[in-house]
C-alpha cells in the first residue's frame, strides 16, 4: 500500500531512508551474509527487498520479462561476500548465485562479484 500512496517510501518506522540515500551515493554495494540451511542469511534478504523503494512501482517488458522501471538514472553495482556452512554445496552456491544475478538485473546494476570467506562457520 505504502509504495502507491507515497512511491518510494515506506510507513515502516526504520532507518531504511538514511539506508536509501547511502546506497544510492555508492558507487558498489557489498552485501556479507552467513549461508544457513542452502541460502542467504534472512536479514540480508530483507534489506534486499525494502530497496524496491529504489525503483518505480511501474513495470516495463525486458528480453520478454516484466520489470520495474527506474526510479533513478544510474544505480550502483553490487557484490556478495558469503560465509559458507560446513554443509553448503556447490548447488547450494550456484543457487544463491543465480539469485543474485537476477536482483541485480531487477535492480538495475551489475554484479562485481560474488565470494566466499576461506573457512565455513563452525558449531560451538
């Protein structure tokens, strides 16, 4: 509702706004998330699709897709940096690389790149 009524803002009394302005002052956006149970930590995936905001409500068709439009001429390029479980399996990255390559196409930018740290998390 919020995003008809007051385009690119939300009724969420959050610091997403200041998040907005920063993100799109950036020239890369570089995104850290542990991997639980084969994907993306929940909360990364959260401030992932409060940026909608950053884009208009209207859609246009590309290569055959429906997309939203840009809210703003250039958008910053993103990157992923992951901290793997000692269960994550090359599917389970492929995955969460497929994924991000398509919030950027959605976002209007590039993927710099996508990376792992060296050691996976381990129990305590």
């Amino acid at each position: 509702m919020c995003w008809w009524a007051t385009p690119g803002l939300c009724v969420i009394p959050d610091d997403m706004p200041r998040l907005y302005q920063q993100i799109m002052e950036s020239n890369l956006v570089i995104f850290a998330a542990e991997i639980k149970m084969g994907f993306i930590d929940s909360s990364i995936k959260k401030v992932q699709d409060r940026m909608i905001a950053l884009l208009h409500p209207y859609f246009e068709i590309v290569d055959h897709e429906f997309h939203h439009q840009k809210r703003y001429s250039a958008y910053p390029q993103i990157a992923l940096l992951l901290q793997p479980e000692e269960t994550t399996t090359a599917g389970d990255l492929k995955l969460i690389d497929d994924w991000f390559h398509r919030f950027a196409l959605n976002f209007k930018t590039k993927v710099k790149f996508i990376l792992t740290t060296n050691e996976p998390l381990t129990s305590k």
